[in-house]
C-alpha cells in the first residue's frame, strides 16, 4: 500500500471528509452503503479506475466479493448460460493461477485445454498460433500474470486474428494498474484487489455490455453480473471500506503521473532486479526473458541450503515476505506499484552483499 494512502486513511478513520474538506462525521465503515456519502465514494473509485486505465464506456466496473478464486467459478456461472448444458471453454495454462481457473470451471462448462506450459514447468507463454481454439467457445480464459510462477503476458492475445470470436476473459489480479490494458482484446477482466488496488475482500471485474445476462439459473443473484452492473455496485452490501481505499490509491496513481509513468517505474524497478540475477552466480530465474512478470520475481539460489540464511539476514535488512511460494520454493520479491525504486535496490545491494560473503 502507498503510505500517503494509509495515511490518508488514518486521518479520516473517524470522520470522513469530502472532497470539499467538509467533515461527515462518521467514519468509512460506519457508512450507510446507500447514503450520499458513501455513493459518492463509489462514484469516485469507478471515475478513477475508468479514467487510469482508459476503460471504454462499453464496459461495466463492478466493485463485488470473493476474491479471485470466487471468480474462478462466478466467470463461467455467468457466461455459460443461460440454458443448461455445458457449453466449451478454451483455457491457456501458463502457471497455477490459470490451473486452478480451469479446474473451478469444469464444474459449469466443458473446460478445454487449448494450450499448456506445464511440462516444461511453466516458465513462457506459448505462442497464441499454436492455441487449440474451441469452436464457439464461450469464453477463452488467461491469467495475464502468473503470481507464483513469474509469467506474463506483456501483450494480450488478438483472438480475432486467430480467428476466433469468443470473449478474452484475463485473470489480472497481480498486475492490475501497473501498466495499460488493450480493451479491444478483452471482453471480460478481473482482479483481487489485494495486490495493487488495496484491501483483500474487494474484487474487480470489468466485463463488456454484451456479455451481461447470460448467467446460469444455479447462479446466486449477489454474484449475478448483470444485477450488480444495474445496480451500480450496491446489489447488496459491497465490501465499502475496500472500495473507499481503492479510490484513494487511484488518485494516487494518478498523481504518479497516471498509468504510462507507473509502467515506466515498474519497467525500471523489474530490470533492475532481473540484471542483478542474471549476473550473479549464486541467483538464477527461469522465466524466459520476453515473458518474465514485472510483479512476481522468483528467483533461486544455486544452493538451497542457503535460503534461510538469506531470509534470516534479508529480515535483518528490513526486506521482508521474500520466501517463495511454497508449491515451487526457493525466493519470491513481489514488487507491486506502491514498492518503491529504494526497496528495489536495497534489496539488490543486499543479493550483491549476500554473494560476496558467500563466494
Ligand atoms: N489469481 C491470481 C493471479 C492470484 O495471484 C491470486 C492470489 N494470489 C488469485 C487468483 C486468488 O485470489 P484470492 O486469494 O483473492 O481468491
């Protein structure tokens, strides 16, 4: 989290103000979600991620539930109705993120492999020409950035082009906002917010007006798109704080000079970590270099049995949480929007300071 965002959230902790300055007199969470308060806060995050992220006006934003993972089974109880039967959709696997969303959807649909990394233990995106595309497929789903495994794609496939004319539906929760989307690839995208947007408990999606009003019957109305999307976001009771932070880090972002400066920032921060690995011996990352994330840096050590020194020592420097994932190991920096260049090479200063007390 931005630490101007935290701060201002501490100072209107018990007294909101408004834009004008002028005081509410309640606190965030003690907001009615349909008061004039509130509905101004929700107004103010939608305006602010629709304008940092340029999303046509042919796109719904709802601000709901669930997480990621809910998603994983609210996407297709969504988009493969509205009759029953199970209708095919075209899953790319390019790390555990987009494995579990085609496991979750084989519940509600025929969930077809159209491409896959894992034999080769999933360290590049396959090249969209060789995807096995469905025939009326409802739906092709990627996760555009591979949390755990360090992937991403760095331009969003052009279904169109390869022929096909079912929806692009992206897995974006690890690198929303760090960079600009192409929505005239995308019919369907969604993110937890807990990685660039603010608190866990708030989910984004950003679908297209027509893929609205397809859901299956056995679909629950508070995760009906289309019931959220004709209610602004407050079908039911949204998550309201996550959803006030939100807006606070959009005006943030916007005042890091929008979008194009942050994935200028993010470039820079990501080079630097990658050049430190690739020209040390003891650090390594398999990750195909046209495809490595700039969110999610694993990287290994040529001895494992020196992780937890590194751990122990990189604690003692202040750098924290860089234990990677537990299913594949080794170390992990996430370094998000709001992790400044400093943290990046404080944390390289410390790799570099690590290998020479270990040559
Ligand atoms: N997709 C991606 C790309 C993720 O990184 C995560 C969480 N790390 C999820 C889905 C699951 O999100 P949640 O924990 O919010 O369900």
């Amino acid at each position: 989290m931005p630490l101007e965002v935290l701060e201002r959230a501490a100072s209107d902790m018990t007294n909101w103000h408004d834009a004008d300055g002028k005081p509410s007199g309640m606190g965030v969470m003690e907001m009615s979600h349909r008061g004039k308060a509130f509905g101004s806060i929700v107004q103010h995050a939608e305006a602010g991620l629709r304008s940092l992220l340029a999303v046509p006006e042919a796109f719904h934003i709802l601000f709901m539930q669930g997480g990621g993972l809910g998603q994983n089974a609210i996407v297709p109880m969504n988009l493969c109705g509205p009759d029953s039967g199970k209708p095919a959709v075209d899953f790319v696997l390019t790390g555990s993120w987009s494995q579990k969303s085609w496991l979750e959807a084989a519940k509600y649909s025929q969930s077809h492999i159209a491409a896959s990394t894992q034999e080769s233990g999933f360290h590049h995106i396959p090249e969209p020409a060789s995807w096995q595309l469905s025939p009326g497929a409802r739906y092709v789903h990627i996760c555009s950035n591979e949390t755990i495994h360090g992937v991403e794609f760095h331009t969003l496939p052009d279904l169109r082009a390869l022929g096909s004319d079912a929806p692009l539906v992206v897995d974006f929760s690890s690198h929303v906002a760090s960079r600009p989307v192409d929505w005239s690839r995308v019919g369907l995208a969604f993110a937890g917010a807990q990685k660039n947007l603010g608190p866990a408990g708030l989910t984004l999606v950003v679908v297209r007006d027509d893929l609205l009003g397809a859901a299956l019957d056995i679909c629950p109305s508070a995760f009906n798109f289309k019931n959220i999307a004709d209610n602004a976001s407050l079908f039911n009771t949204p998550p309201t704080y996550g959803i006030y932070i939100a807006g606070l880090v959009f005006d943030w972002l916007e005042r890091q000079g929008g979008i194009a400066a942050i994935e200028a920032r993010n470039r820079g921060k990501a080079a630097l970590l990658y050049q430190a690995i690739d020209a040390s011996d003891l650090y390594s990352n398999p990750v195909e270099p046209a495809c490595r994330s700039r969110m999610n840096i694993p990287f290994f050590l040529r001895e494992p049995a020196l992780e937890s020194a590194f751990l122990q020592g990189a604690e003692q420097a202040g750098l924290l949480q860089l234990k990677g994932h537990k299913s594949v190991g080794g170390l992990r920096a996430s370094i998000y929007n709001a992790m400044p260049l400093e943290g990046v090479q404080a944390l390289v200063a410390f790799m570099r300071s690590f290998e020479r007390t270990r040559a």
